[in-house]
C-alpha cells in the first residue's frame, strides 16, 4: 500500500541533499504511488491544505499534430481505394484513424495476399481484421459493386 505523500515528503527532506538523484527521487515517489517527486509535492501540499483530488484516474485522448492522408486511388463516385500489401499494426492504427475523423467517406482496401496475418503468431488475416472493423475489401483488383 502507498504511503501518503506527506510522509514521503518528510522522508525525502530527511535524506541529505547529497544523496538525492534522479532515480532515488523515482524510489520514493513510487513509495507513494506517484511518478515524480514533482507530483509527491503537489500532492503533500494539497493535502495538508485539505484539497480533496484524485490522482491519474482520467484518460483523455488527443492528437498532437494533424496528419494527412493521401488515397492510392479515388474514384468517380467518390469511393476511395487504398491498395495494401502490407497490413502494419501502424497501418491498421492509420486507416481506423482515418475513417474515425472522416466518417463520411468510403475507404475501400484491396489486399495484395489477404489471407497474411496481421502479425506473426497471430490467428486473424487481413481480411479477416478488415471484415471485423466493416471496412469492404477485395484482393488484388476492385470490385465491380465499389464502381
């Protein structure tokens, strides 16, 4: 069980400044389940003010940087169609990214060899990913029906 961050606090102030580094001041922040002595400071500080808080409980995501995306194909009618030979774990992030903020396209994929696996020891195939997240595919060519 962590200890609370004022009695972490007292400990670090007892060890002589001499001794204190970086990965001591890990050490004890871990004692108090906290990542940086920064945050066991903050913490022992709110809490001897009485400030009631809650530590990393929330996730939030975000994107740091816009990124672009530029189709292999775009067709006629608007389908869009992205040839892959390979399927990387970055790839399949990319393109549920893509459609995620461009819900109003139609991305379609042709596979050069579907039936590879979308990492080694794996049991699903690329088909078999693109299938799961409903995004259409065919191998080798484009379907007549995506015209």
């Amino acid at each position: 069980m962590a200890l609370k961050p004022v009695t972490v606090m007292k400990k670090w102030l007892a060890i002589a400044i001499k001794k204190r580094n970086s990965r001591v001041a890990k050490k004890y922040a871990k004692m108090a389940g906290m990542r940086s002595m920064g945050e066991v400071r903050c913490a022992a500080d709110m809490d001897k003010r009485k400030v009631k808080y809650r530590y990393e409980d929330l996730k939030l995501t975000y994107q740091y940087e816009p990124q672009t995306y530029t189709p292999d194909f775009i067709l006629e009618n608007g389908a869009i169609i992205e040839y892959k030979g390979k399927m990387t774990n970055e790839t399949r992030k990319k393109i549920l990214a893509i459609i995620r903020c461009n819900p109003d396209i139609q991305l379609h994929l042709v596979f050069e060899k579907p039936n590879n696996k979308i990492r080694k020891g794996s049991k699903t195939a690329y088909w078999q990913w693109a299938e799961k997240n409903d995004i259409p595919w065919s191998e080798h060519y484009v379907k007549k029906e995506w015209l």
